[in-house]
C-alpha cells in the first residue's frame, strides 16, 4: 500500500515549500467489517482504511490549512493513466495571522498505485536502487505573499498563462500570473533560484479589484469566453468582469436579485453569458449577465433548500445543477423544468452542512460531495432505475452512492482531476487527500 503523507514546512528565510512523503507500513491483515458513517463504535474497535477499496490514495499537510484549491490545467496531456501520476494545484492558506498567508503553487509527483505490485511490469529494475529521494511521492512548493487569508481561489488559462483569481478576507479580489511560480516547481534547483530571487517577497497581483463593500466566496472563471470573471460577496453583489488588453473591466452595478449571501457562482458550461448562483437566501438563481443588472435574473427558484445553499455544480454536459445546503440535503435540478421547483432527485445522507459538490468531468451521471460530517460521498445517477426496479435497499443508503471516503477533519473543497481520470483532491483543515477508488 502506497499511503503517503506529505508534510510541508514553511522556511520564513526562504519560503522554500519542500516536501516529501513517507510511506507507511502495510498493516498486517485483520476481520474487517464495512462501516457506515453514525454507527458507534464498540470499546477496542477502530476505523481502519480498506487499501483495496482505491487505486491510488495519498494524503498531504502544508504550514497552515488551505481551506479552498484548484486544480491547474498542465501540458502533460489528456486521460493519462500510467502511474506514477503527476500533478499541479494552487491554494491559498488560511493562517492564524492575517500578514502570514500565502498562494501556494505546489507540484506533486510520484503518486504511486495503492499497491506497487500493481505497477508496470514493465517498470526497470534498476528502480529498486534508486534512493528514496527519486522514489517517493514528492510535493514542492512555491509561495507568494498574500494579503489575508485566501477565502477561495480558482485558475484558469489566458493568452498561453496560467492565472489565478483570489478572494481575500479584506474584501480584494486579486488576479495573479502564475507561469513564475510553475516554472519554479518543476525543480530543487529552480525553486531554490525563485526563492533567492523573491526574498522582498515583492510578486504582486497583476490585477485587484476593491469594489466589493465586503469580503466574499462566491468565484468562477467563465468555461466559453477567456478571461470573463464572476465575483460575488458576503452583502449580496455579483460582479461581472471582462478582460481589456492586459487587464479587465469591471462592471460597478451588481447584478440585482439576492438578498443574502452569494455562497457560489458557476458558469455555464455550455452556453455564453449564462450564470447560476446560491445564497443564505435559500435561492438558486440563473442570470443572463448581456442583460442590464437589474433585469439579467432569469429564472429563480426562492426556496432550493431549507436553509443556506452553500455550493452549487453545473453538469458539463447534461442541463443538470446539483446543489448543497446547510440542511445536509443534496438536491439535482433539471435546467428545462427548474421553473417547477421540484428537484429531479434529492439526497439525504450528509449528517452536516455541505462544503462542496462538484460533477465529473466527463461521466454526467456521476458527482461528488463533501460535508462539515468529515465524508466525501461518490454518487451515481444512472443506478437509479435499476435499484428502484430490483427494489434494493441497503440500511437506508441510497443505492446512488457508490462510495464513502473519510480521514478528514471539516472537509471544505474537492476538485476532480479533469486530465488524471477518476482523481480526486480534496482539502480540509486537516490537510490534503489524493485518491481514486475502485468504484469511478
């Protein structure tokens, strides 16, 4: 079993961002029972997890949690399935001290299968002499100031650079090239020249925005027009921003509609101009932003959930949204009946608060969640009919769920890897987790 943790140390001299990952010890084979999430444990027993249930599954610490991540798009390719894997994440820190955080550009290599008699047979047998150095899972990375803690951050692709948007607890909105900070991660030596070179710790966002009255989460990169911007904070304003030679323009009239809390925002993945939003109004709202402020509210559905609707997904290829609350329940809305207000399907089995939900890349009948109750739930859609025809029940869990993954502490983001097929990151305030299970 490859089981690897990655602890990260911040070096305040150098910030260098260096890490590497023990493996640990293959357990001695024992009874086990499969264990739902509620169910008490008697004196003696423990949580133990099942390294048969994942292809792959890694665990990873920075300095100081990163409470919202997001997956960098690398040139590596497409589909790749040949392990070990690699890949690229941005996070920001969410620090004790405001004048202490950071945007992290991290590099994780060697992410080797559960179990190495698994790999390539192919794999040269010279590797059993290759020190631990070259041979373990690795993460490096390269910091850059941040003023505040980072409330949420997303990435996208511009004019051939990787960018980043930012949202600070201080109510700025930064956008940051990134190309400095990959470039630095692809080597010791490279992040070691980085780190000399930015000891003023003087790297500044090549974009902020100060027109939000107060701090927010709510950020997406448009998928169908580079570099357009939605914004939305913690009074109740969406911004819309569009890109302008080497900068952008944001439109100063928030769009007009919610009356709370922007908690998430998401693009269409398909169709130009068209947002969906959530709030701690209990609403889910689809806007077309060519439309003046005031009337760009399209559809609304005023009552999506009991309570705060905390993280919204937009299928990328079917009219669905999945949605998540503070009352736990999971709801998947059909775009062409959203008028309705009756959700196409519902879930109840986070016992908290849901933090995060997002769809599969490319398989639409498959999403995953996550929760304040430390689970993230893998589900699928398309067992649906035949569960309900066979009438198969199991302890009352839906048959749409595939798969439990726990092992952390107030889980807040997951992304699906959208070039490492079924890879899953997710962040909580205990650290990172990398896996893929047998099941997707």
């Amino acid at each position: 079993m490859s089981n690897a943790e990655m602890d990260v140390s911040s070096d305040s001299s150098s910030e260098n961002e260096d890490q590497e990952m023990d493996e640990n010890k293959e357990e001695p084979e024992e009874k086990r029972e499969v264990y739902l999430p509620g169910k008490p444990l008697e004196q003696g027993e423990e949580l133990t997890c099942d390294p048969t249930a994942y292809v792959m599954y890694h665990q990873a610490q920075t300095s100081a949690p990163c409470l919202s991540f997001d997956v960098i798009q690398d040139a590596l390719g497409d589909n790749r399935e040949s392990y070990p894997l690699t890949a690229y994440v941005v996070a920001g820190t969410q620090a004790p001290q405001t004048h202490v955080n950071n945007i992290l550009v991290m590099k994780l290599t060697n992410l080797h299968k559960t179990s190495k008699a698994e790999e390539s047979d192919d794999e040269d047998e010279e590797s059993d002499e290759e020190n631990d150095e070259e041979t373990n899972p690795k993460m490096i990375g390269a910091l850059v100031k941040h003023q505040g803690c980072v409330n949420r951050i997303r990435s996208s692709v511009m004019n051939n650079r990787i960018l980043a948007a930012s949202w600070s607890e201080l109510g700025r909105v930064n956008i940051w090239n990134l190309m400095p900070q990959i470039q630095a991660v692809e080597s010791d030596q490279t992040l070691s020249q980085y780190n000399k070179e930015n000891k003023q710790n003087t790297i500044t966002p090549i974009f902020t925005f100060t027109g939000h009255s107060v701090e927010g989460f709510g950020l997406d990169w448009s998928p169908t027009m580079t570099g357009v911007l939605a914004t939305g904070d913690c009074k109740h304003d969406i911004h819309i921003w569009n890109p302008s030679d080497s900068s952008w323009q944001v439109d100063q009239r928030p769009l007009i509609g919610h009356q709370n809390s922007v908690e998430d925002l998401q693009w269409s993945p398909n169709e130009r101009n068209v947002l969906a939003s959530c709030s701690v109004d209990k609403s889910i709202r689809i806007w077309d932003t060519r439309a003046t402020p005031a009337k760009a509210c399209m559809i609304t559905c005023e009552r999506a959930h009991e309570s705060d609707v905390n993280v919204i997904s937009w299928n990328k290829n079917e009219p669905f949204i999945v949605s998540g609350g503070d009352d736990g329940f999971l709801h998947v809305w059909d775009l062409r009946t959203f008028q309705s207000k009756t959700p196409l399907a519902t879930f109840k089995h986070h016992t908290e608060p849901v933090t995060t939900v997002e769809w599969h890349p490319t398989d639409s009948a498959v999403f995953a969640s996550g929760g304040d109750d430390n689970q993230i739930a893998l589900w699928d859609l398309s067992v649906e009919k035949d569960a309900e025809a066979e009438g198969v029940e199991i302890d009352g869990v839906p048959p749409q769920l595939l798969f439990i993954h726990q092992g952390q502490k107030n889980i807040k983001e997951l992304h699906w890897h959208k070039q490492l097929p079924g890879v899953v990151i997710s962040t909580a305030e205990s650290g990172f987790n990398i896996f893929r299970t047998i099941s997707v």
